[in-house]
C-alpha cells in the first residue's frame, strides 16, 4: 500500500504536466504566426498615374502679315469671343499693294472697252466689205482683211478677260492681306498669354508669329500619363478619379476618353530626326521611362481647374461591395489565373493550406471568390523565433520529470 499511493501521485503529476505541456504548445505556436480574420468590406484595384489639366481647346493666334503692331486690344486674362478684334498691323504696305493691284485691275479692264469698241468697228468694216463684194465690186482680198481683224480683234479681247482674271486675283489677295492686318479671335476662350505687345515688329515671312495664346477653360482636358507596366490593363470607358495636388482631399470623377497610341517620346525617335541628332536621341530614348498617355475631359465651369496644374489619377480597374477580403500578404504560392495557396489557421491552432479563388487585388487587399468562410483567420506571416514553441516551453512550461 505503502508503495501505491507514491505511484499514483507520480502518475497524477505526469497526466497535469502533459495536459500544461499542451495547452502550452498550442499557445506557442498561435503566437507563433501572424494573422488576420476574412471579412467582408469593399475593395478598389487601381492604376496610379501623374497628369497635367489643359484648356481643351489651345490656339496660338498669330500674325500671316509683317509689320509693327500698332494696337493690342486685349490683355492677360481677358475672355473673348470668336470675331473679337485680338490686335491691329500697321497696313500701310498692305493698304498700298491693294491699291497697286485695283489700278492694274482697272487698265486692264480699259484695255478691254478699247478692244470691244476696234472689235465692233471691225464688224462694221466686214460687213460693208461683203455687202460690196456681194455687188461685185469691191475685191476679195478686202473682204477676206477684214475677216482677219474682226477675228485678231477677238482674240485680243480673251487676252484682255484673261489678265482680268488674274487682276482680279491680285486685289483679291491684296484684299486680304489687309483683312490679316486686324487679328481676331477664331473662337470662344481666355487670354493665357500675350507673346508680343504693342510697338513690336513681327515678321511673318518664315513662321506665322504668336501674338496671344487663347485657351477655352470652360473644358479642361487631363492627360495623365500611364506607365508601360501597367498600359496593358488600362483601357478607354474605365471610370477615372483625379484629385489636385493642392487639394488631395476632393477626389473627381470622370471617364477615360482614349489612350494615344504612342507615347510623346516618339517625336526624338532616330527615324524622325536628321542623322547629326540620332545617336543623341537614340541613347537618351534608350534610358528614360516609357509613358502613355491617358486623355479624358473634366467640365470647368466654375474655373476651379488652371491650367498645367498637376493631378493625381487613379484609373479604376475594378471594384467589389461588400466582398470577402483578406490582406493581400497572405496570399502565398500562384497556381494559376486568380488562385493561390494561403494557410489558414483553425480553431485549435493548427494551420493547413487551402487553394483559393482569388478576384480582385490592390497589392493591400484581395478579393476572395471561393475557398474561405467569413470570420475564418488565415496567416500573414510567422511570428519572430523568440515566439517558438521550444522557448516558451523553457521559459514558462513545467520543468522535465525528474529535475
């Protein structure tokens, strides 16, 4: 008897230390991973890109003629309308080529009276001619020299139309020159910029000079520019959301108009470019980044937007209400299109891998489709080793039987 009750006391302190030991190891290795609970929440995959506003309409008015500007009718913020006189042209020059060219129109058209009068004389002529070699009497060879002139006659006078024709085009032009002597609005906006103010020469013989830059804000137009890394997955009608570097708070909505189909870096392409530039261009296309450009338009009718500001745009991939999510960290091993391995945690603290669908993905959240249950815990990452289960049970575990 003496010797059972030590037995059963030893077999009691073995069965509390294994269940301890347990309970102990189960905490370890729960506190040996990193997790987080599947829940539902609402989800956005976007693509960031930078953009720039522009007017959506940007027109540099300029000067066809050469001259001193006398007059500047607007200044730097004036709003104007189509037709609006912008500025004036000295037009002496043109003024006097209009004359020149209405004299010469008009010596012309003198020359011509004077043919038509010698042309009837010329009738005259050949009709008596014929009424007297009729009542043979006059000679044939009279006859046949004033058929002669009436017909040179003639033909001088569709020399004479001619050289209207070509008088009349002459004032036309001249006309019109003096018409590009009063520069005017070609269409609705505001005064950006004025290139050149008044008392200056512009000389228009090899490039048509800027006298203003008009720009219609009522309609900016975004061009925000998309990375080739994330190109492929953008495309035209996607739902786009801006905000203004100054103002990052207030978010706009808007719809991707298009995206052109080569980036602006093509205008230094070697192909487009004389052969002293190419090597430079070539080398310089070779190291920078690659853009595209995405282009939709945001109404401005309260003038909140200016020009060149910079935005901040997110092209709205895709978008989930009230989806299962998990964060995108425990997402493990790729199988496929949309699944991959992910560990879950049970209630007991064991952790197996499951296969999940998975839709969309943020890189911070994703969007789980099948293969988990709302409030299951998967694992993001393990804990650091010195949440072992071998030290916890050193440190706080009963010691080995025996010691």
């Amino acid at each position: 008897m003496k010797l059972r009750y030590p037995i059963i006391l030893l077999c009691l302190l073995a069965a509390a230390a294994a269940f301890f030991l347990k309970e102990d190891l189960s905490a370890a290795q729960s506190a040996s991973y990193l997790t987080a609970h599947v829940e539902r929440g609402d989800i956005e995959e976007t693509v960031l890109a930078s953009g720039t506003l522009k007017p959506s309409r940007l027109v540099a008015v300029g000067s066809q003629v050469s001259g001193r500007i006398t007059a500047l009718k607007v200044k730097l913020g004036d709003t104007v309308r189509e037709g609006d006189l912008i500025a004036e042209i000295d037009s002496t020059t043109q003024d006097n080529a209009l004359r020149k060219s209405k004299a010469a129109l008009a010596n012309v058209q003198a020359q011509r009276s004077e043919k038509v009068a010698e042309l009837e004389n010329a009738r005259l002529t050949l009709s008596r001619q014929q009424t007297i070699f009729s009542k043979h009497v006059g000679s044939e060879a009279d006859l046949q020299s004033a058929e002669a002139d009436v017909k040179m006659v003639a033909a001088q006078i569709e020399a004479l139309d001619a050289q209207i024709a070509e008088a009349e085009v002459a004032v036309e032009t001249a006309r019109a020159d003096v018409g590009y002597t009063r520069i005017t609005a070609p269409m609705d906006g505001t005064v950006l910029a004025v290139v050149n103010q008044e008392g200056r020469t512009v000389n228009a013989i090899q490039s048509a000079p800027t006298i203003v830059i008009l720009g219609d804000l009522t309609t900016m137009t975004v061009r925000a520019e998309i990375s080739e890394a994330d190109i492929t997955r953008v495309k035209e009608g996607q739902p786009v959301r801006f905000s203004l570097i100054g103002d990052r708070a207030t978010a706009y909505d808007a719809v991707l108009a298009s995206i052109e189909p080569a980036p602006e870096s093509i205008t230094s392409d070697s192909s487009v470019q004389t052969s002293t530039s190419t090597s430079q261009t070539s080398s310089s296309s070779s190291s920078s980044a690659i853009y595209y450009i995405g282009v939709f338009d945001v109404p401005n009718d309260d003038g909140r937007f200016r020009t060149y500001m910079s935005v901040e745009v997110s092209v709205v991939l895709g978008a989930a209400k009230g989806a299962l999510t998990i964060p995108s960290s425990a997402l493990g091993t790729a199988e496929g299109p949309g699944r991959y391995r992910v560990r879950v945690m049970a209630a007991d603290g064991t952790v197996a891998e499951r296969s999940v669908e998975i839709g969309l993905n943020n890189k911070i959240t994703a969007e789980v489709r099948s293969g988990l249950e709302e409030g299951e815990r998967v694992v993001i990452s393990s804990a650091s080793t010195s949440a072992s289960p071998a030290r916890t049970g050193r440190a706080g575990g009963p010691p080995p039987m025996g010691l």
